[in-house]
C-alpha cells in the first residue's frame, strides 16, 4: 500500500512526457510486501490510451464524490497492483491524490486465522478467501480518510506475505491529509455471494477432501453475502480484468514463481503440487467472478494471452 501522487515510481511528471516522441509508459510495480512483482513483468507496459479511456470513464464518480472510491478487480496474475499504481500516477498527473489500498492488506493477522482456523475450519489457516480479511479494518480507514490531518493522521495497514502476516504498526502508512480517491484492488472486490444450492457440490480435490461438509464454503460466503457486501457497497465504479481462462491464473503464478530470483531469498517457493492445491482455495470464486463481475462492472477489461489490454470496442496494442 502506498501513498501516489505524479512524483510515485519514479516517473517523468506529466509535464515532461512527450506524446510524439515517446509512444508508452513503463509501469514499474512492486509490492511493499517484499512479494515478487505483481505484473506479468516487473516491465509491463501499457499505452497511455488506456489510462486516458480510463480516466474518462472515471470522470462523473471523481466529480460527484468528495472522496471516490474506484475499485479494480480481477483474478491472480491478471495485473490489477501494476494497472491501481499506472491508473493512480496518471490521474496524479492531473492533479489528483489517490491512496492504493489493496485488500491483501487487510488479512487478519497469523494468529486471528489461525483461531478461525480452530474454531470454524481449518482451511481458514490460508489467507485469501472472504472471512480472512479485517473487514472492520477496512471501513473504519474509508470513514477516517477523509478527515485526515497532521492531528489526526490514518494509518493503512501493510501486510507481510513472507511472514505471512500483519506488518507491524511502525511500517504501516501514515496518511495526513485526505487524497482525492481510494483505489482498492483485490482478486475477490465486488464479488457478490454465490445461491447456496452452487456450495454442495465440491469444486475440486481440496473441497471434496478438506471440506466434505460444506462447512468452509459456506461461512466464506455468508462473509459475501454480509460484511463484504456492505463493504463493496462503498465502491463507485468497478473495473473488471477479464482473462481468457481460469487456467492463465496457475500459468501466470507459476511464470511469477520461476521469477523468483537468489535475491528473493527469504520467499520460499511453491513447487508446482503446492501452487495447484494454493489456487485450489480460490478456484471456486475466481470461476464464480468470472461469471459474474463482468455482468456488474462498469468498466470491462480484456486481458489476453500476452498481457495487452482491450477496453469497451478499442483495442489497444501490447509491443
């Protein structure tokens, strides 16, 4: 999570960007959880066409709102921190402050999951589905945002994917003045809850195994249908990243694994079982979004095969 204005990631400003000469921007992202980079490239490049369509699309909530919250949403791997931070340090350039708030950055701590783990399933012990998340956490930073001063700073919570768990309070970032907007990204935001008749019948390996009575999926989605849908509520405008299969997600994570460089020392990796049985735990709402979200949406994003980006009728090309 970090604070973005036209000066974040080392970007030439606004001023300096030349349309004639330059025909792209490299969007370097990389996570404050000491995770490997979010794109599908710690290079990914995306036209300035897409961030204009965007901004467009996005002017009446900007306008409407003293403090607009955008949502980006999307399966693993499908670029959603790389296209927050390039659609943040675009709408920077024009003036306005936005604060990235991804909900991996709400996961209870290690020891709230693993008392749900206890006491619910065990299959709570892995972060990531709904009911893993502080939604209280997350309401209680939109309501204080907007009042936001050197008195009354916010504080946004980080998470350590390494540690797997809450980063402690001294790394968390300190907000002193309201931004214009709030963009939360996260692979199940504005996900609404599944019929319960759909829970029965065991989507793979892992829930017919692990959870044969059905008791994991159903407090997961009682969290959707409650406390995540009054939280997704807040959003004002919802873009989708719309992949070409549920597949591309165990390609995409495994192309991330085998990034993992010497210097990453302190990730340890997944072999091929363990990503399988990690996707495992989220197969059944990615396929559930992917059904569903484009249908909600107000803004639809193609992602294909090479990572290029097709918004509305207008393709725009991937070098």
């Amino acid at each position: 999570m970090v604070f973005l204005d036209n000066k974040s990631f080392g970007f030439p400003s606004k001023d300096s960007y030349n349309t004639e000469s330059d025909s792209f921007w490299v969007v370097y992202s990389y996570s404050v959880t000491s995770e490997v980079p979010i794109s599908i490239d710690t290079q990914h490049i995306y036209e300035p066409a897409l961030f204009e369509a965007l901004s467009s699309r996005l002017n009446v909530p900007l306008k409407n709102r003293v403090l607009s919250i955008i949502a980006i949403s999307g399966p693993q791997g499908s670029g959603k921190s790389t296209l927050a931070g390039g659609l943040a340090r675009h709408l920077g350039g024009e003036g306005l402050s936005a604060v990235v708030l991804s909900i991996d950055d709400l996961y209870f701590t290690k020891s709230e999951r693993l008392k749900l783990a206890k006491t619910v399933h065990p299959l709570f012990k892995t972060r990531g589905v709904p009911g893993t998340h502080d939604i209280e956490l997350g309401n209680s930073i939109l309501d204080a945002l907007p009042e936001a001063s050197e008195e009354t700073p916010v504080l946004l919570p980080r998470f350590d994917k390494a540690a797997d768990d809450r980063a402690p309070i001294d790394h968390w970032q300190k907000m002193t003045a309201p931004p214009h907007l709030i963009i939360l990204e996260g692979w199940c935001v504005g996900l609404p809850a599944e019929e319960n008749r759909t829970l029965l019948s065991p989507i793979n390996t892992l829930e017919a195994q692990e959870d044969p009575d059905c008791v994991w999926r159903q407090y997961v989605n009682a969290q959707l249908a409650g406390p995540y849908a009054d939280f997704f509520a807040r959003i004002d405008h919802l873009i989708y990243l719309q992949i070409p299969s549920f597949d591309h997600v165990f390609r995409w994570r495994s192309w991330q694994e085998q990034k993992l460089t010497t210097s990453d020392a302190h990730q340890k990796r997944m072999s091929p079982e363990d990503l399988i049985r990690f996707i495992d735990h989220y197969e059944r709402l990615t396929k559930h979004g992917m059904r569903t979200l484009p249908k909600i949406a107000d803004t639809l994003i193609k992602v294909q095969d090479d990572h290029s980006m097709q918004i509305s009728d207008v393709q725009l090309p991937h070098p």
